[in-house]
C-alpha cells in the first residue's frame, strides 16, 4: 500500500491562479488535485497546508472513502466551499494515485465507460446578437454540438460571459472587485430575439445554451423560460439564486424550459431538496468545489434515482486536473448529460499537461493511469500568484444585486 510522505500546496498564475495540491508517496507515486475557489484562493491553500497535509502524513493512500469521511467528520466544522474545495483537492489526488498504482485510467476504477466521449458544450459570446451568432457559427465549424449563448445587452457598458473586443472571456478580471451594472427589463427583451436568431441561423439540430447567472427572481425566470420555449434551449442556467430553492418550484410551474443549477454548490445537501422535488434537470456541482469525485459520484447517484442528469461547471478557473477528474466521472457514470468546457490559455495547458483530448464535440480523458494530468512545478514557479476578485454588480439605481 503507499503511504503518504509528503504534500504540497502550489500556488501559481500561468494565466490566472490556480491552486494545486500534489501528494507524494513513499513508492514515488504522486497524485494532484486542483484546489482552485476563484477569488478566495489563498483561503484553500492555506486550509490545507496549514490544516490537512500534517492529517494526511503517513496514511494508506488506498483508503480514499476513509479519508474523506476522516477529513469531513473530522474538521467536526461541516460543508462550506472552502473546507468542500479542500477535501475535493486530496480525493482527486488519490484517485490518481490508485489509477497510477493499478495501471488504469480512474474511469476504469469507478466502473468503466458508459459511453464514446463527454459532450461538451463552448461558450458563444459577442457585443451583439449578430457577433454573438457568427460566434455560435464558428464553433460549430469546429465540432461542437452544443453552444451556450451569451450577448451584450443595449444600453449596459459590460454583460456577464461576453468577452472585452480582442480578449478571451476571464471573469476573475480586477486586483479588487470591478463594477458592472445591470437592468433585468433590459436583459429580458434581448435574450429570445438571441435565441431567435441562433435557432435560425444554426438550425434544429445544435443544442442551444444560456447562463442568467443568478440574476432574475423565480418569477422572472418562469418568463424567461416560457419566452424561450419556441426555440427549444437546452437549458437555461443559475436562473435564480438557489438559496431559496422553492423559487425552483415556482419556475417549474410556468415552463418546460430545462433547469440547470449548482456551480456554487459544495454538498450533497445543497441538491438534495431540488433533485428529490424534480425542480431541476441539470446539476452543475464539480469535483473540485464538491467534495472530489468521491462526493459528486454521490450527487449523480442520487440525481439518476430523478433522471436528473450532470452538467459540470468547466469555466476557466477550474484547472485542468478538475477538468480531467470530471471527464473520467463523466465517462463512467449513468447519467451523465454534458460538460462545459471553456478551453484554458495555452500557458495554463503548458503548466498542466494532459491526456484529455477535444475530437467532434466531445472530450475524453485519454487511457494513461490515474487522472492523465500533472503539473509542472518548476514552470508553475514562473507564475507567481497575482491576486484576482470576481467582479460585483449593481442595479442602475446603485442597489447590489447578484453577480
Ligand atoms: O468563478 C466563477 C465562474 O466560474 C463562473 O462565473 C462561470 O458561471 C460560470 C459558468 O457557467 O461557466
Ligand atoms: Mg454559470
């Protein structure tokens, strides 16, 4: 069995932050995991420096069940996205870790695969309906089967998911937290005249995307859907906050619109009440801000009871190595739906060389053992950390409101 002798917490930039724990053995097997919580990343790094690694030297690195529940029930101090990312970081380094031991991709541990290659969907983004069509338009040229849909809104300076002219779409994109401002009248009479537009342009057969990210009351929302229902939205996104799950309810009342939801969600707990009453038809949890894949197999075994299918957050700040935990469950599990790839800059993939592959619209993560990914520290040391925030968004009146 490999014990546990060493790890450590890497911090680096190549891009943007990510945070990286790798776990050395006493038979020179390692494994990684990603650690990354955009915008609060030291808070993580510090956790487990600081407050896991001294629990994990001289465990057996098999007994991965076991030091989740250790890790978990241990901290007596529960959930949080925090404590979740933490755990999660250490459960995807011993699954690769016991891939590498038995000579097997970890899709291979957790049952083998249930099907060709992970669906993925891109992000089509532009100032306008026609930029953000012709975006749409280029991705599917190269494969995709699936595009989320995001445009500027008249008459607001910046909108959630569209790019700045020139530049690739990075949320995390100020040394404090920049402002943008919003108008939820405005934003509602643009999104079917985009959708409008791309179901023409694109046809019948390309599975259509939006994220509303958090920002329309359940009401709002239950417009939104209906409004979108003749153009046939492969879901719409984070239509409200989920805090108050019942407002999902009230959604589901109004449209046939499909629901997706749980980016920010870090447990099993924050699922559960919206799986079991049939609100939602997608859950956006991840391995890294979920537990590992220790716990999100738990949340998709729970989901396929409701034919509720996954969704995996796969924006840009969740590294490669989350990228490449989520294909390796996504591959395996019953009730996989799709995977969001937004695709990282070529100094981040350098920093992060990986087996997982892009081919017609799907990802596999490749046949190598354990997760297929690793970090390169001495080229991760040339990044230094360079603090990042979210941005934060008022309502023309100045009120805060959902970013
Ligand atoms: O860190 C926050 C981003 O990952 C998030 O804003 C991206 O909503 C997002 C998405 O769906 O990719
Ligand atoms: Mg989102």
């Amino acid at each position: 069995m490999p014990i546990i002798t060493e790890a450590r917490v890497v911090v680096t930039s190549p891009g943007r932050n990510f945070v990286t724990l790798k776990v050395v053995c006493d038979d020179g097997t390692t494994g990684v995991g990603d650690a990354t919580l955009n915008g609060r990343e030291l808070a993580v790094a510090s956790y487990l420096a600081d407050h896991i690694v001294p629990c994990l030297i001289g465990r057996d690195a098999h007994r991965i069940e076991d030091i989740w529940q250790y890790l978990y029930k241990g901290a007596y101090w529960r959930r949080g996205p925090v404590t979740m990312t933490a755990i999660a970081a250490v459960d995807m380094a011993l699954w690769d870790i016991k891939g590498k031991v038995a000579g097997l991709p970890v899709y291979q541990l957790l049952g083998g695969a249930s099907r060709d290659g992970c669906m993925v969907y891109g992000h089509a983004n532009g100032a306008t309906i026609a930029d953000t069509v012709d975006a749409a338009l280029r991705h599917r040229a190269e494969g995709y089967r699936a595009i989320r849909l995001q445009c500027g809104v008249p008459g607001l300076a910046s909108t959630y998911g569209v790019a700045r002219p020139g530049e690739a779409y990075e949320p995390a994109d100020g040394t404090l937290p920049t402002e943008s401002v919003w108008s939820t009248e405005r934003y509602l009479r643009i999104v079917p005249e985009l959708f409008a537009a791309a179901r023409e342009a694109l046809g019948p057969d390309i599975h259509l995307l939006h994220d509303v990210h958090h920002r329309l009351t359940p009401i709002e929302a239950a417009r939104l859907g209906r409004d979108l229902e003749p153009y046939r939205p492969f879901w719409i996104e984070d239509p409200t906050p989920a805090e108050n799950q019942d407002g999902f309810r009230l959604i589901r009342q109004h449209t046939t619109t499909p629901i997706a939801v749980g980016e920010v969600f870090n447990s099993i707990w924050d699922a559960k009440a919206l799986i079991e009453s049939q609100s939602i038809d997608y859950i956006r949890a991840t391995v890294v801000h979920a537990g590992g894949i220790t716990h999100l197999r738990r949340i998709a075994a729970l989901a396929d009871l409701y034919q509720v299918r996954t969704g995996c957050h796969g924006a840009t700040d969740l590294s490669p190595v989350a990228m490449a935990a989520a294909l390796h469950l996504g591959l395996a599990i019953p009730n996989f739906g799709i995977q969001e790839l937004m695709p990282h800059l070529p100094v981040t993939q350098a920093v992060f060389p990986h087996a997982y592959r892009y081919a017609d619209g799907s990802l596999h993560p490749g046949d190598a053992p354990g997760l297929g990914v690793d970090i390169d520290e001495a080229l991760a040391a040339t990044h230094p950390y360079v603090r990042a925030y979210l941005p934060v968004n008022r309502l023309e009146d100045g009120t805060l409101w959902s970013w």
